[in-house]
C-alpha cells in the first residue's frame, strides 16, 4: 500500500476518524485507524465497536492496499507537519513508512483482516436533512440525556421518525428536553435509541459538513451519510419511557422573563448554593421572580428580577443546573415558564415557538 497526499486533505477526515477510536481499549487493534486505498481513494476508518465512522479523500501516486496503525500517534505526527506539506506513506514489512520533507517516521502496524466492523442491518428508513438543522436538534436535546444510569436506555437520545416530523426526546429522570423538525416524506414511523457516544459522535461530525446528509435508520443502526464520511452507530435496546404523560399540560402560571437577565442572576445566586444538590427556591408573584440559596456554611444570596407575570404566588425550589442547562440552549431573547404550584414540574421554551419542550422536576427545599 502506497499513497501520497497534502497535509490540510489528510487531517481533516483524520481528526474526524480519530474522534471514534476508544482510547481506553480492551482490543489493541481498536486504537488503531483502518487505512484502505482503493481505486485513487484513501478510506479511513475508526471504531470503537459502538460507533464507526469511515472519511475519504482522494490521493496521487497510489498503490492499493489496507493497514491498520495508531490512531492518535498517526492524527499527532499529521497535525505537527507543515501547514501544505506533501505526506508520502507507504508500508514497508510490517511498518508504515511516513515521509515528508525531512521527517520521516516508522509507525507500527497490525493486520487489516483484524479490524472489527460494526454490523450494519438491513436499511429500513434513509430521509436527507439539512445538517445544521440536524445539529441544532441534537444541540438542544443531549444535554438532559443521562450519565452511567442503571436504566440504561436513558444514557441515550430518543429519535422518532413520523410522517411529518423528527423528534428528538432525552431525559435523565429529573428533566427532560424535546425538539422537533419537520420532515415528512416518510411512509412508516420509527423509535430508536442512540446511545450517549452515537449522539456525541454525530454532533462532532455535523460540525464539518454542511448541506444536506442522509440519516440512514435500521433496525439495530443509525447511520449519517455525507460526501466525505458515514458514520455508524449501534442502537439501544429497551423502551424508552412515555415521555408524553411526564409534559405537564395543567400549568395555569405563564411567566416571561429576558433569557440573560434570568441566566445571569441564576449564575450569581447559584454561587452560594448547596455544592451537592445545588438547590435554588425560585418564588414568582405579581411583576418579580425572586431567586434564593443558600448552603451548610450559612451563606446565602438572593436577587430579584423583572418578570411579566400578574397570577398568584407560586414558591418551587429547582437545582439551577438544570434551569441553566435550559437557558444555555435557547436563542430567544425571552423565556416562557409555565409552572402550577410549588409540587409541580415546570415547562420552559421560547414563546410562539412549540418545536421545543423542556420539563424540570421540582426539588423539596
């Protein structure tokens, strides 16, 4: 195998690629990056056997061949060459011989035939979007997802399919976030579970591209698809819970508030609150919404802010990460809070804006 190639064309798909490898391997072969030259075309691909993503270029002065070598030591030696130098990478035994100008390194190598793949099954739902309106669904959505919880199936993100739309729905129990996009042009509606790395993993890759990608759903897969890259990621098993019953509908309160004064006095007031729960009462009456904490070292602070609001009053302690959380991936200029008593959960989002849902569980002070 022999390929030669500009520097800036190699580390694009190379950062990419490197992102999926598991650096905290059981496999040695799973820290290694797939190179596969064929027909004048480099395929790198990188795995960690839950998600898979494989980018291409083009290459000069070729000569067919795979190879499997470190991935972060390859990404580390490209990233540190000159900006537009020319890279000459050939195999020599069982070495990669990597060349440009007057560096020249031997890298290891481990047999292509090795390399694990992640299964791909038979192609059910493929749909094209547009990639940065995908982003921002899975942008406002991950945040609520669930980190190394027993009901492993919410340490991912719910994506359904319907005819008109695509949802994306996370939830860790103690909050929930759900977006959604219109797209139709599907004839038969889907449920699947991305796991936490799979939503990180598409996100990061989003990120390059721009224009449409087609969102490829099987029935143990989800695959993205774009010019330069596919990427695989398995699929959770389980039932994700009834997301539905947990959006409160009876909330009679309807609060406006301007996102970033909300967002900075929540910031001051949260400094002097409890470390480990993070507790804050918030307290909406007629025009104010007063924010208060304290913790175990008597401390405490507490501010006012301005507020449409003209119902009666309402006192619900919240932990402030979560309402930041919310307010962090929001854009408009004002927020909407519908609560109904000091017991219930509230519902936040932008007014005049449905396409996105977010539900925070109230704490006992």
């Amino acid at each position: 195998m022999k390929f030669s190639i500009n520097r800036e064309l190699l580390l694009r798909p190379l950062l990419q690629v490197a992102g999926a490898v598991e650096r905290r391997q059981t496999l040695p072969i799973l820290a290694n990056v797939l190179l596969e030259v064929k027909l004048g075309e480099l395929f790198l691909t990188g795995t960690d056997l839950e998600v898979e993503l494989v980018g291409k270029v083009k290459v000069d002065e070729s000569a067919e061949g795979r190879i499997t070598v470190p991935g972060r030591k390859l990404m580390d030696i490209i990233r540190q060459l000159p900006e537009r130098a020319e890279v000459v990478a050939e195999v020599d035994g069982t070495s990669l011989i990597l060349k440009s100008g007057r560096f020249r390194s031997l890298l290891s190598t481990l047999g292509a035939d090795e390399f694990p793949t992640v299964e791909k099954s038979v192609k059910e739902i493929s749909l094209k979007i547009e990639s940065k309106a995908l982003k921002q669904l899975l942008d406002r959505t991950a945040f609520a997802m669930a980190q190394q919880d027993v009901r492993f199936f919410l340490n991912g993100m719910l994506i359904e399919i319907s005819r008109q739309e695509m949802r994306a729905v996370a939830t860790d129990g103690h909050r929930l976030a759900l977006n959604s996009l219109e797209q139709g042009g599907v004839e038969e509606g889907k449920q699947v579970i991305l796991p936490r790395k799979g939503v990180f993993e598409v996100q990061r890759l989003l990120q390059e591209v721009s224009g449409d990608v087609e969102v490829v759903v099987g029935s143990n897969h989800l695959g993205i698809v774009t010019e330069e890259f596919e990427l695989t990621t398995k699929l959770l098993d389980g039932k994700f819970p009834d997301y539905e019953r947990v959006i409160p509908k009876d909330g009679d309160s309807v609060i406006l508030v301007d996102r970033n004064e909300l967002r900075q006095a929540l910031a001051r007031t949260a400094i002097l609150s409890n470390e480990k729960f993070r507790a804050i009462r918030v307290r909406f009456s007629k025009g104010s919404l007063e924010l208060s904490a304290n913790n175990p070292e008597q401390e405490q602070a507490e501010e006012t802010v301005s507020v449409d609001y003209d119902g009666e009053v309402v006192e619900i302690g919240f932990n402030v990460s979560y309402l930041q959380d919310v307010l962090g991936v929001l854009d408009s200029d004002r927020v909407q809070i519908t609560v109904k008593d000091g017991n219930s959960s509230a519902l936040l989002g932008e007014p005049d804006n449905d396409d996105g849902v977010y539900v925070v569980m109230p704490m006992k002070l």
